[in-house]
C-alpha cells in the first residue's frame, strides 16, 4: 500500500525539491537525484533548466503529478518506470515493467562484444546474438556502434518483445536487429533436422542470475521475476545456454556472459567442463567491472586449423 505524506508547503521548484528528498530520503540512496529526474519530467524540462528554475512556481496539476510520482518512488518503483526511459550505452531506451531495468555495468558486456567484432574480419557481415535481450539494450547499443553486424535477439516473453522493437524502431536499427520469441536458442534450432541454425561469430547474454530470495526489496517488488530468477544457486540458464551456444558458435567465435559478483568460478567451471572437449583450446576469461566487481565470463573459441 501507497503511504500517505504530507503536502509539499508550496510549488516553487526549490520547495517540491526539498519536500520529495525528505520523503525519500528513508527509501532512496539517491533522493535529490530521485526528485530532480522525476520533477523535470513533470515540468518538460532539462534537469539543468529544473536548477535554474529553482524559484519558479508549478501548476497545481504539476505538483499533484510530482507528488504521486514521489509517492510510488517511495514505494520502491524504479525511476526508470515512472519515466518510461533509461539511458545505456549513451542511448536513451524505453522500459517499462514488461523488461528488466538495464544496468550500468551491464554495459562491459557490450564493451567487450565491441572489441571482439573490432577483431574480425568485417565481411561477410558478422552475426551476433543476444540472448534474453529483454528491452533490447544490449542488442541495439551493439547494432548502432557496429553497423557491420547483424543482430539477433531472443526473448520468451513477448512482451520484453514488443518494448525492444520499440527501441530498435527508435534508434532506427530495426532493419539490423532480428527478434524472435522462444528459449534462449531454441528459436534458431530446426526440429526437423536437428540442426542448430546459423553460426554465431558473438553471442552476448545478460541472463537471469540472481537468488530471488537475496535481491533488493524494490527489484523483487516490481522487476519482472522472469528477468532476474537464476534457480535455487543463481546458475540455472548457465547450465543451459553455455552448451546451447556451443552448438551455436563458429571456430574463432565468442561467448560473453554477464555474471553476478560471486559466480565467476563456477561460471568459468560449467564453460570448461561443456567446452574442453570439442574445443580443447578454448579461452576463459573473467572481466572486472568499474566497481572492481566479477562481471563477465568470456570464452574464445580457437579457430580452425
């Protein structure tokens, strides 16, 4: 249930600014970041002009909207959601609670994508797939900055579905970026023949990870559970997806993953153990991210010789 709080003292921007740090203050670890970003929304504005406008008196309607956005932040609703936005990767995506809520550190994983199609030859087009592509972030961060690829993206939920072909439409990528709905690569599988589909030069995943059980109050309120349960040991699609690609990865290709903080040694394990043999020289790696955190396992097949 929405608590109550009591009304802001007036509509100057500098007062609503202060009234909603105060009330999120007790929830948030970032409530004037909080206030500005959702009471430029309400005004239309930059939250430059917001700052600059610090004197300027609302509309009642306008402080009545902010105060019902600061009441749902206050109830853990992620920013992004009341929004409708989240800057990645130095595009702005919409997301809503039919997607996860892309995370900066996610953004290694297309870092690290970037370097390895910068190492490949760049014709014939390069194939990259995403799997779980959610909002589409990843995928479509990587078709704008590689215009030689041509993604592919994968989600079961449909509606994670229909919010990334809103972003590949708005980033004017739909024509480079494939979706399709199924089971990490199931939807490249032919039932008929057996055969795995085509072969994969990159293929990136953000897959759910987490322990229902141990994450944030706010995330498992209002994040969509189908995007973050990892099973009893947060492994689960791992044990699945890494020998899916196997099938899926050219000679010279590469599997990035991303991982929660403490994964990396099983992650790394579970790659060896469906690797080693077909591909004996195969390559694991794990990368850090900005915090210093285990954030991605990548595995570099060797090509033929």
């Amino acid at each position: 249930m929405t608590r109550k709080f009591p009304s802001p003292p007036s509509v100057t921007v500098a007062s609503l600014l202060a009234w909603a740090v105060q009330v999120l203050g007790p929830t948030s670890t970032t409530p004037r970041l909080d206030a500005e970003i959702l009471l430029a929304q309400v005004a239309g504005w930059s939250r430059a002009r917001l700052l600059a406008e610090h004197r300027t008196v609302l509309a009642p309607a306008q402080a009545e909207s902010f105060a019902h956005l600061v009441a749902r932040r206050a109830n853990l609703e992620p920013v992004a959601y009341l929004v409708g936005h989240r800057e990645f990767y130095g595009l702005e995506m919409v997301v809503d609670p039919r997607v996860l809520v892309p995370r900066p550190e996610t953004e290694l994983l297309v870092d690290l994508a970037l370097a390895a199609i910068a190492a490949m030859p760049p014709s014939p087009p390069l194939l990259v797939a995403d799997i779980g592509t959610g909002s589409g972030a990843i995928a479509i961060a990587l078709a704008v900055h590689a215009p030689s690829c041509h993604l592919y993206a994968t989600d079961i939920s449909a509606d994670a579905l229909e919010v990334a072909a809103l972003n590949a439409a708005r980033h004017q990528v739909a024509h480079r970026v494939t979706l399709l709905q199924g089971d990490l690569l199931a939807p490249f599988s032919d039932p008929h023949s057996g055969s795995p589909g085509p072969l994969f030069d990159i293929i990136v995943s953000n897959p759910p990870y987490t322990i229902l059980d141990e994450i944030d109050a706010g995330v498992a309120r209002h994040e969509p559970s189908l995007a973050l349960d990892g099973g009893p040991d947060g492994l689960h699609l791992y044990r699945r997806l890494i020998p899916q690609a196997l099938r899926s990865l050219r000679p010279g290709g590469c599997l990035l993953l991303e991982i929660g903080a403490t994964q990396a040694e099983a992650v790394v394990m579970l790659a060896r153990a469906a690797f080693s043999s077909p591909f004996p020289s195969c390559a694991c790696r794990v990368h850090r991210d900005l915090a210093g955190r285990d954030r991605v396992v990548a595995i570099a097949l060797a090509c033929e010789a």
